[in-house]
C-alpha cells in the first residue's frame, strides 16, 4: 500500500489527551504572541512552536536526527517572516509545516513527483479534520452516555447557581465591604476573553493546528482497470493526430519565425522604428501579450508531445517542437528586454517587477518542457520541477525589500539625478511606505540645489513617513529585520540631521 493512502485510525485516548493538551497550549500560544499584535517575530516563534508541537504528537517517535532535520527545515522554511511577514512568506511557511505534519504521520509519497497531489488532498482535509474528529470521538456509546449525564448535571446547577447570583446581590445590597470586594472585580478583563473576534481566532487555529498534529489523508477508491478513463491516441487526419500537429507546427514556427525576426532587427538591433512610434511603445505593447503567447505555446507543446501520440513517433515533429520551444524561450527574454526598456522610460513599479519576475518563471517552465522532451520524463515531473522553481523564486522574493530597491532604483535613474530617465514620481514613492527612507536620503543627498521645490516635497515626504513609522506599535513581539535595518538608518548621524 503506497503511504499517501494510510488511514490514520481513531484517536485513542491516552495518544488523543496528548495531542489535546498540545492543541489547548498553542492555542493559549497564538493568543499570547498574535492576537492582537502587529505580524513580526512572533509568527516565526509560533511557527516553531506548531513544529515542536507536530514532532512531539507524532504516532511514532521520529530520531533524534529526523528531529534535527524538522526543525532546521522550519527554521529555514520560517525565516521570511524574521525579514518582514508577508503572505508569500506566510505560505511558505504554512507548507513547510503541513511538509513536516506529512513526514511526521508517515504521509509523504514515495515518488517526489507526487508531493503535489498530497498537498493539495492534504490542505482539502484541513477544515474540516477537527470537526470530523470530534464528531468520531461524540459517537462513541461511552461517549453519548457521558455528554447525557454532563447534561444533567449541568441541569441540576442552574437553579442552585441563580438563587446564589441573587443573595450575593442583596448582600451587596446591604454590606458595603461584600459591595466593595464586588467593585474591584475587573469584569470587562473577563469579558474581553470572550470577545467575538478572539473566539473566531481561537477557532481559527484549533482547526489548522489539529489537522498538523493529527494529519490524515482520505483513502483514494481503487479503480479497476475497466473502470480507467482510457485515451483515444488520435490517428492520422483528426485534429490532433499526426498529419494535423505537422502543419500546425510548421505554421507556428513561421509566425513566431517572423515575431522573432522583427525583434532581432527592432527590439535587439535597435534598428529605427517609423516615425510615429517610439522604443519605449513597441516594448510596451509587446511585453504582456507574449508572455500569454509563450503559456499558450507550452500548453499545445504539452499535447504534442504526450506519451504514445505523434510526437513519440516521428522525429520530424520532436524536431519541429524544439525548435518552437527555442523560438518561444527566445520570445520570453524579448518580452523581459521589452519590460527593461520600457521601465527605464516610465521607471519601475512593484506590478512591472511582478511582470519581470513572472517572465521568468515562464522561460524556466518552457525551459523544463523541453528538458521533460529530452529526458522522456513524465507529466508529473515537469509539474514538480515547476513547483520546485516557483517556490525557489517566491523564497528569495520574501526576502527582498521590493519598496526599497524601487525606490533606490527610480532615485537613481531619475531625470533630476542622472538626466536622463523620468522625473522622480514622490507621489508614488511615498505610497510603498517607510521603506523608501533610505532611498529618500539618497535623493536629498544627491539633488542638485537649485530643484528647491522638488527638495521640499521630498522633505515632506520623508517627514510624514518617518513620523508614521516611528508611531508603530512597539512590542517585542512585533520586531523585524527589515524594520530594525530602518530604525538604524534613522538614527545614523546623516540621517538625523534630515
């Protein structure tokens, strides 16, 4: 029996106290480090604390260098939010636990390639695990006879409980010492442990922590081979047979073949474009609509070249779909040369570093097709090669201070510091936030002298970003890298004396 189709068995109840009590302890955790508080260290403790918490309810005792290995694996899967918190390093981290859950429970496949499917049967069983295991655990006969006798005893307390509520009120009534002992009861501390918010957020994390300490994943029916979804390998004249993908593909190659051409001679060669269009024009009418293109491209490449069609047979279509997937990467890094020009015309925005950074990812992926060509690898290892890259990219990207490096970079490239790009938007600048700072200075720093309004705006500026950062909620349970870097850039000397 493969591992990703174990049924984890009902809870039992020694194992099940364990794991309650752990449950109980993050929860009061959460409360203490998030609730309430500005992301920052504390999601990084937490974290930790989930991953302590998952390796000490596994069934069976992982060794002590399995632990070792869990707990460096969090620590670096958790270390985006140490930087900043933000949602990529927040799902970074969300599926490095449900990695460490799956290994703790015996849960991980075999095969690397099949890491996708599990997650996401895994994140499917996540709402709904506590519940399911509450309800299991209520429908015991044990357990029903228990809650009746819970019931009536409940009952039997009511009347009892009422009648003492009104003595002790006309004691307080009548003895101000009983009035006064009453007074200095803080109910609303009390009252704020039942707020609504705190007990949807208490909810909120029984539900996602239960599901790591008790992972499990629904058994998958067994198909019997009549019972297969079979596939019509299309012969000769369908449209997706062999004589239909041959012209198709000698078609594509054309069109892209003149795409392409145009780029070497305008985009690359810089060759002079008609008088009523500009570099900065042709870049940018281009940029988007070939990435959408070069996905396109990929998808009919995936078809192509499935396992038993055409392309497994005829080394003229293999040579015909290279060749289109050379033309398509080559497509990909015009669009990216596209992007730079245009940028360096209307400068950089957190949406065109987005574009930028999905142009790549785009060209990794074509790249991988045609490695999964050459190396006759299956579907699911280009799905898995994929991933791989996606999360490669969006882990560094949790570390880098995009607002900071924008506005470094449009400082730097502004028509008042080099005189040669556009003018300096502040507008812009001052909505990143107060990461732009340090870019701020360096402007000020380098702005030639006679730009006096444009020295006052940024002044400005910089006052009302600094003023909002130094008003932040201070907590230890709040600290960042990224905003210790700042504090430090504050209180520096050149900085100061802005």
């Amino acid at each position: 029996m493969d591992a990703t189709e174990t049924l984890t068995p009902p809870i039992p109840l020694r194992r099940g106290s364990g794991r309650i009590a752990a449950l109980l302890g993050l929860v009061a955790l959460a409360d203490f480090l998030i609730f309430g508080q500005q992301p920052g260290i504390n999601l990084f403790l937490f974290a930790l604390a989930v991953c302590v918490g998952i390796l000490l309810s596994a069934t069976k005792s992982p060794s002590p260098l399995m632990v070792a290995l869990l707990l460096g694996f969090s620590v670096l899967a958790s270390a985006p939010l140490l930087e900043a918190p933000s949602p990529i390093g927040f799902a970074l981290c969300l599926v490095a636990l449900m990695s460490i859950a799956l290994v703790s429970g015996r849960l991980m496949p075999r095969r690397l390639t099949g890491l996708p499917v599990v997650f996401f049967r895994f994140a499917l069983v996540i709402p709904v695990r506590l519940a399911a295991d509450i309800r299991k655990y209520l429908a015991t006969p044990a357990k029903r006879s228990s809650l009746v006798e819970l019931r009536r005893g409940v009952g039997l307390w009511i009347m009892p409980l009422i009648l003492a509520l009104v003595f002790v009120l006309l004691f307080a009534a009548a003895n101000p010492l009983i009035e006064s002992a009453l007074r200095s009861i803080r109910f609303e501390v009390l009252l704020r442990l039942f707020d609504l918010w705190r007990i949807g957020f208490w909810m909120m994390i029984a539900i996602v922590v239960w599901a790591m300490l008790r992972p499990h994943l629904k058994r998958r029916a067994a198909r019997s081979q009549a019972g297969r979804p079979f596939m019509i390998v299309p012969t000769r004249n369908t449209p997706l047979g062999h004589a239909s993908l041959l012209r198709s593909l000698i078609l594509f190659n054309a069109l892209f073949a003149v795409q392409t051409l145009l780029d070497l001679v305008y985009l690359w060669g810089g060759a002079d474009l008609p008088d009523h269009m500009s570099h900065a024009e042709y870049a940018h009418r281009g940029a988007y609509p070939l990435i959408a293109t070069a996905l396109l491209a990929a998808g009919f490449v995936l078809v192509a070249m499935r396992r038993g069609g055409p392309g497994d047979h005829s080394s003229l279509i293999r040579g015909l779909v290279h060749a289109w997937i050379g033309q398509n990467i080559l497509l990909c890094l015009s669009s990216m040369l596209r992007l730079g020009l245009y940028v360096e015309v209307y400068s950089l925005t957190e949406l065109r570093v987005a574009a930028g950074l999905w142009m790549g990812l785009v060209a990794i992926g074509l790249v991988l097709i045609l490695l999964r060509i050459l190396l006759n690898r299956s579907n699911e290892w280009l799905i898995a090669a994929n991933l791989a890259s996606l999360i490669a990219v969006l882990y560094i990207s949790a570390f880098i201070d995009f607002p900071a490096v924008i506005a470094r970079f449009n400082v730097v490239h502004s028509e008042e510091i080099s005189q040669e790009g556009p003018p300096l938007d502040l507008d812009y600048l001052s909505s990143l936030g107060p990461s732009v700072i340090p870019a701020l200075d360096l402007y000020l720093q380098m702005l030639p002298g006679y730009l006096v309004d444009k020295r006052n705006q940024a002044l400005a500026f910089r006052y009302y970003l600094g003023r909002d950062f130094e008003r932040r909620p201070r907590d230890w349970r709040n600290w960042t890298f990224r905003a210790a870097r700042l504090e430090t850039h504050l209180l520096s000397p050149a900085a100061i004396a802005r």
